[in-house]
C-alpha cells in the first residue's frame, strides 16, 4: 500500500519526506488501479538492475545482476534518470524510456496539414512520457498569402498556443508533457515570437528559446542590420525585412530579464561542434532541442538520460585529506555508458511493444498510421545513431566537499579535467563496445574527422582516436548535462552542474494550536498555524557531521549565517555565486560534452538588464550552446522565496 511504500521510504531517505513524496509518486512501480508494487527504491533498483543483466548477457562480458545493483543502489553512483527509471521492466504503462524527443523538420511544408501532423505527433510522444521539442521556422510569417479562404496567415504565435494548449492536455502520471518551441533569429516573425507568453497565461505550456546565428551575433555587436527571410537563410527568399540587429537583441535581453524567456541557443556553436551533424545528409541535422535544452536532436530522434553521482567519488569528503577517485570514476563511466546501451535495446523492446498496441486497437487503420509511423521513425533513428545522454550530478557537492569554491579558478579547472575525463571514458567505452557489439550502423570516419570536439578528443588520447577509426563506436553521440530535477532530490545532492540552491533553509509545517508541545511560528491569511524548522542541505548536513557540529540544535539566523560562512558553500550558492565566472565554467565543460548543458544563471532581483546583454554575450564568446538567465523573482509560480534566503 502507499502508506507502507511511505513508510518504508521514509526509512529509506532518512527521513528525507520531499525525495519520499517524489519517489512514491512518481517513480514506484504501480498499477492503472494505483496499486503500489514496490516499497522502496531497493525493489525498483533490482527490477532495473535485472532487465539490464538480461541485455548484458546477449553480450560478451556481461555484467552481473548484482554488479548492475551495487552501481545503481542507494542513487550513489549511476542514476538512470525518469523515464528510464520509471519504463524499464514496467509492464503496467506501454511507455519509453527516453527522456528526449525531437520532431519535424525543416524543410517540410508548412500546411495546415503537416502543422497538425506535427501537433498528433507530439502528443503521441509525451502520452508515452517523452519530453518534446520541435522548430516553427518552416512556418510562413504573419500575413503571407495563402490560397485559401483565410487569404493570409496568422504567422507563428496562434500554433505556439495550439502546441502549448496540447502539452498541457497531456498528463503523464503525476507530471505534465514538458515541450520545448524553438524559431531561427532569420524568421522574419522572431520578434512576436520571443514576445509570446509576455502576455500573462500565455502559452504556459512551452519554453521558448530562439536560434540564434553567429552573423546576428556579429551584428549585435557591430550595431549592423541583419536581413531576415522566409524560408529562412534562403538566397531567394519569398519575403525579407531588414532590422536592427541590437533591437531584436534588446528585446530578448529584456524578455529574459522581465520573465526568464526566450532562452537562447547558439545555432552556429550547436550545429559546428555537434558530431551528429557531420552525418546530416543521412538526416542527422540537428533542428532543435528537447524541453530544458540538454539534448540538441534531428528529427524523429530520441535520448535516454542516466546521471553519474560526482559526489560518490571524493574519498574523506570535506577533510583537507579530501580526494577525487578518478580510477573509480573512469571505470563507471564506462560501466554508464555501456547501460545506456542496453537501454538502447530494452527501448527497441518498448517501442516494439507500443507499435503492436497499436496495431491491436480496434481503431481503423487510418486514425492508426501516424502513429504508426512516428514510432517506426523513431525506432530506425534509435538503431541508426544509438544515441546516448550521460550525464552527471552533484557538481556543486563535489567542488565542496573538495574544498573548492563553485566559480573560482581552481574548481573551474578541476570540473574542467573532470569532464574531459568522463568524456574520454566514455568514448573509450563506447569504441570497446563496437569491438564487441558492432558500430552504430552509419559510422564513418572520414566524415567527422574534422569536427572540433572529434579533434579535441584525438588530440588528447591519439589511441583512443586511432582504435576508434578502425573499429567504430557503437554511439553517435554520447554525452550531456541535465537539470536532473528530481533525479537529484533523490540522491539528495545538488542538482546538474548547478551550485547549491540554499545550504540551509526553512519549511513550514501546519500545526493544531491547541495540541501539546506546539510550537506556532506563522499564523497564514486564513488563520492556519504552521511550525518553521530548518533543513539542511543534505550534504551541508554532512560537512557539519564531520566537523562534529551539533545537527539538531534549533539554530538562529545569525548561527546559521554563521555556520555558512565556515562551510565550503560560502558564497558559492546560485544565489551569490560569481555570474560572469558560472558562464565560464559552462563553456569551460561544454568543450568535453557532445550534446549539450542544461543550466540556469540565477541572479538577484535587482540585476540589471546590462548584466544581462553581458552575460549572453560572454556565453557565446566562451563557447556555450545555450544560456538561460533567472532573475530572482522574475516569474511567478516558481520556487523562490527571498523570506527563506540566509
Ligand atoms: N522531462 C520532461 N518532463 C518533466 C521533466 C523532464 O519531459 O517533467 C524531460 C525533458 O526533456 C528534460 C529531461 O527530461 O529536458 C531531463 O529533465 P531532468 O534532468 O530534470 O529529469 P529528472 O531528473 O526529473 O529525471
């Protein structure tokens, strides 16, 4: 029952009720019914762990059942990440298990036909628990002529709320579809587009992000005119209109500024580092990208995500003995990326699944064939590129229990070598599996040979890179950095890259006043009373241990501020962390990540719209494929609160 999986759980975290609630909701395995099959994360960890093996062993050097488990147990080392953690082995919901999806592409018509298509499709995908992203630049601006009754077009914004309104219709057990809409900069609707969800509970079912070109880039900073066209980059446009390069900019700076969107996406970056890409004329281009950005993909392709624990790796954390393990590291990396390539598999078993549901349902075959088909696509697109997402979290945890400062120098070097090293790890592991499994089918060489992250990676391990061209690599692309949202509350450590939110902060409790021993903190609007405590950031609390100081003492603001400032976290939280040196950091790791980095730079509330335009404009320079600004408070409905702030 749930209130045994909540008590077990409890037990479980230690007491930990928000990653309980999340695991118990979202992630044990249960029935249409809402029967609950499993009580702990133990029972989920076996089921994964035995579905795994069970690919392992149509392998040569099979990992065990048990080795399977002890890597992926107690979230300590290798987390396969939502979809893959709730589909694998779950035979009451016919889902995937990627976590990504993009579809569409770029040179498909742009009737209302195909729009609609589009709008099935996506549905479709994010009923089977995938988040969403596709590109609008195909669609013709507002007023172009149509030879129909409508005469002209209504441009990008009504499909941006129709793709919106779908998203938010479909419920995937406890969550809702995350979609992703993206437009090139050359579109000559940007502008509307960027200003969509200005508009209060507009589109709220979307995150935008623009495309963005190294010439607007060029542009902006010159000050020049930029000329933009429908079809987009087209050298004989249909329609053109020239503007101000830096007014389209301010208008996205102050977007970002005001609500947190459009995020932005370095298009030239994306497209020039990205490996997939060298295979484009076998429809590998890359088009857009899943809901928070990790994950740039081609039509009809799809990324499975699994999160390495970083903290798990530092031996005597926050001692001055403290040490990275990276022997151990670079031997799970590559048991992680040799998972994700099971995964590969088990989805090839799901997606075989999903198409003879569909074929047993007694619809007619018409209603029946886009379906059909977008999962055919998909299931060729997965066996063709057998793409991997590995990722990582817990960088902030790491960085401090080495006694490193998220943002200085030094931790910017160490995360830096970190990468590099899982990166090298994980194509080493990848290159082993094509010795033994064979190479991802369209592997070529010569054709990627001079890609920069390819370079990158041959000029620091010449062997690898020559073992790789004469036998292949099983994946074409293998890694990324997610948000890894609730993946990281249930490791209890910070989440992707990101540094600590809020080492210690308060939670409010609703008490009956006139129960014994009650303490009431807060009396609310309608004359409920809640109990404040502090909680601790999970590892905050660790560092406390270990300095053997008190952690169930009921602290003062002013002892706490005091015990922040001792600890490692000091000035390293999103909140305080230096900005300008998180967006080097980012383009520091993005030189070893193949796909992308999902991450937020969060500012305070009275931040400036030049520190904005600075920030974006840094990212590209270093190197980043995305950047997206929060400022403190900018968006309702989002978990900030400056009351619960140190
Ligand atoms: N995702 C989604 N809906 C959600 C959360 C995530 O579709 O509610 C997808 C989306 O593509 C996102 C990716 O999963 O970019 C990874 O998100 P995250 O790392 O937060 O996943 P988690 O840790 O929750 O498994």
């Amino acid at each position: 029952s749930y209130e045994e999986a909540n008590r077990y759980t409890l037990e479980y975290f230690k007491g930990d009720d928000l990653a309980t609630r999340v695991w118990v909701n979202k992630y044990a395995l249960k029935d249409s019914q809402g029967k609950i099959y499993e009580r702990t994360p133990d029972d989920m960890h076996w089921r994964i762990a035995s579905e795994i093996a069970r690919v392992e062993a149509k392998y040569p050097d099979a990992l065990s059942k048990q080795q399977i488990f002890d890597l992926i147990k107690n979230f300590q080392y290798i987390i396969p990440q939502g979809s893959p953690m709730t589909g694998i082995g779950n035979d009451f919901q016919i889902a995937s298990l990627s976590n990504c999806f993009v579809i569409g592409n770029g040179t498909q018509s742009d009737s209302y036909g195909s729009i609609m298509k589009i709008d099935e499709e996506q549905v479709q995908l994010m009923k089977r628990r995938g988040g969403v992203g596709h590109d609008l630049s195909h669609i013709r601006p507002k007023g172009s002529a149509v030879k129909n009754s409508a005469l002209t077009s209504t441009g990008l914004v009504p499909f941006m709320e129709r793709y919106s309104n779908s998203t938010r219709e479909v419920a995937q057990d406890g969550r809702r579809g995350a979609l992703m809409l993206s437009v090139s900069i050359n579109h000559p609707d940007a502008e509307d587009f960027i200003d969509a969800k200005l508009e209060q509970g507009k589109i709220t079912g979307a995150n935008i992000s623009v495309r963005i070109d190294d010439a607007f880039m060029e542009a902006v900073r010159q000050d020049k005119e930029y000329t933009q066209k429908y079809p987009v980059f087209s050298s004989n446009p249909k329609f053109s209109k020239t503007i101000k390069a830096r007014e389209l900019w301010n208008k996205i700076v102050h977007n970002a500024w005001k609500s947190a969107e459009p995020g932005i996406l370095f298009w030239d970056t994306i497209q020039k580092e990205s490996v997939p890409d060298c295979y484009a004329d076998l429809g590998f281009e890359t088009v857009s990208t899943n809901p928070c950005g990790e994950i740039p993909l081609c039509p009809y392709d799809s990324c499975r995500l699994l999160a390495i624990n970083l903290y798990s790796y530092v031996k005597n954390p926050f001692t001055p003995e403290a040490e990275f393990d990276f022997e151990l590291f670079k031997e799970h990396v590559g048991y992680a990326q040799r998972m994700m390539d099971d995964i590969i598999d088990l989805e090839t078993e799901k997606i075989q699944t999903i198409l003879e549901k569909i074929d047993s349902d007694p619809e007619g075959d018409s209603i029946k064939s886009t379906e059909r088909t977008l999962w055919e696509k998909i299931q060729a697109k997965t066996l063709e590129g057998r793409r991997t997402g590995v990722g990582i979290t817990a960088e902030g945890d790491m960085l401090a229990a080495l006694n490193l400062k998220y943002g200085s120098e030094e931790a910017v070097k160490f995360s830096t070598l970190v990468h590099k090293t899982l990166a090298l790890a994980a194509y080493r592991s990848s290159v082993e599996m094509a010795k033994q499994r064979g190479a991802f089918p369209v592997y070529d060489a010569t054709k990627e040979m001079s890609n920069p992250f390819i370079q990158r990676l041959r000029q620091s391990d010449p062997a690898l890179y020559e073992e790789m061209v004469q036998h292949g690599r099983r994946n074409i692309a293998l890694l990324t950095i997610a948000p890894t949202g609730s993946t990281s509350l249930m490791s209890q450590t910070t989440s992707g890259i990101e540094p600590v939110f809020l080492p210690v902060y308060k939670r409010r409790r609703k008490v009956n006043p006139n129960d014994k021993d009650v303490r009431v903190d807060f009396v609310d609007e309608v004359g409920d009373s809640w109990e404040e405590y502090i909680v601790f950031h999970h590892h905050f609390k660790t560092w406390m241990k270990v300095n053997g100081i008190d952690t169930d003492k009921n602290y003062s603001q002013d002892e706490i501020n005091e015990l922040i400032e001792k600890s490692p976290y000091h000035q390293a939280t999103s909140n305080d962390v230096d900005w300008l040196s998180k967006v080097k950091m980012q383009g520091a790791i993005q030189k070893w990540v193949d796909h992308s980095i999902s991450v937020t730079i969060n500012v305070p509330h009275d931040a400036t719209e030049k520190l904005v335009d600075e920030l974006y404009l840094k990212a590209w320079e270093v190197g980043c494929k995305g950047v997206t600004v929060y400022r403190d408070g900018s968006r309702s409905g989002v978990l900030v609160s400056t009351q619960e702030k140190k």
